[in-house]
C-alpha cells in the first residue's frame, strides 16, 4: 500500500522562499533531491520570464551559492542552483529516517513548500512529519489518500479497502496505544468522513480482523460454550 499526500512545509529555514516573497506572483516551482541523497543542495528552479530574474540576481541571494542558467524549458527559465542548508534542513530531510518520491515539482512560496508526495504508507508520511516538527518545521497537511494495493494485502482478511485504510490510519495515529494519540474525530477530519463513520469503519474492521485470525463466529461461539 502507497499514500498519496499534499501538505505545506512551514519553515523560515527552508531554501528560496526569501526569492518567492520578491516575485509578482508569490511563488515558483522547483525540484530537488532532498529525501534521496544526504544534504543534497543542487535545486532547479522554474521562473516565469516576467519575473526579470537573472542569473546575478539568484547568485546573490543569501542561500544561494552557485548559479548556472540552463535555457527556458514550456516557457520558463530554468536554472540550476547550489543553495545552502540550514543545518536544521540537513537533519530533518536525511534519507536515512525516510523515503518519498517527488509526484510534482516543489512549489516555493513565501509561507513554506509546497508538496506533493507518495509515500510507503501512512506510518511512513507520519515518521517524516514528526521529523519535521522536531526540527521546527511544520508540516501542514492538505489531503492524504490511500492507492489502490497491489495485492490482496486486505481482502487476505477479508476486510474492505476503507476498513483496511481505517485500520492502518488510526495505527499510524497512534490511535491503539495507551494513551490514545489521537480521537476518531481527528482520524475522520483526516479521511474526509463522520466521526459515526469513522467509529463504525473501526468496529467492523476490528471485528473482522479478530474473526480471520480466531476463527468463524460459530468456531468461537463453540469455544465459549
């Protein structure tokens, strides 16, 4: 199972958002390497011609260390740049804590990065988020869902797509340890869902999960008895 996710990355520390405040329209795509390779500081970045953004002008931005024009690529000038990292960038964005692939360029504003990515799963989405947050980087979350499995991963249970996106959810969340992490309400704001239907997904799914590992209803009735 996969998560696509949408959120925005708050941070003062963040590379290029000094860059997207100057900027007519507030903002500008980029792509770049950080959560594949280690302190990982070559970005290329989008800008519309009629920002009037040389390549000086890049180079001397105070997070801006080398600058190489590369042509205009679908109407937009492009640029390789070699940007320093806030030691705090470095940290939260190592490889090593996490994966993600990059399904859209990085749009930069001057309230963060914008990001869309796809993730193992939902423990994984929520491991780079704490991540974040422990370095002082918020993590704003926009929309997260769950695609389609590539195996029987939950009919094997006999669990439906949604139990089984419930399930793995609330786990994420930290819902089952004691003491809770999170309510229903959160796990249903987060789904898009009541909180009746989130309790209800919960219910089913847990007793579902309990009747393929045990048995059939009349196997445990039998025990029971």
């Amino acid at each position: 199972m996969t998560v696509t996710t949408e959120f925005l990355l708050e941070s003062p520390s963040l590379p290029l958002v000094g860059l997207a405040a100057s900027l007519p329209a507030s903002e500008f795509e980029c792509v770049h390497g950080l959560c594949r390779e280690h302190d990982s500081r070559v970005f290329v970045v989008y800008l519309d011609p009629s920002d009037d953004v040389s390549a000086d002008d890049l180079a001397a931005l105070d997070d801006v260390a080398e600058t190489t024009a590369l042509g205009r690529s679908s109407g937009k000038d492009v640029y390789q740049i070699t940007v320093e990292l806030a030691d705090v960038v470095s940290e939260a964005f190592a490889p090593e804590r996490f994966t993600a692939a990059q399904m859209e360029p990085t749009v930069v504003t001057p309230e963060g990065w914008y990001e869309k990515k796809l993730f193992q799963d939902y423990n994984a989405f929520h491991g780079m988020r704490t991540r974040c947050e422990e370095y002082g980087i918020g993590v704003e979350l926009i929309s997260i869902s769950q695609n389609p499995p590539d195996g029987d991963e939950s009919s094997r249970y006999g669990l439906t797509d949604r139990q089984h996106e419930a399930l793995t959810l609330a786990i994420s969340r930290g819902y089952y340890e004691s003491p809770r992490q999170v309510s229903t309400e959160e796990l249903a704001a987060e789904m898009g869902i009541s909180q009746p239907s989130m309790s209800s997904l919960l219910r089913r799914g847990e007793r579902q999960l309990l009747t393929s590992t045990l048995g059939t209803r009349n196997e445990i009735d039998a025990l029971s008895q």
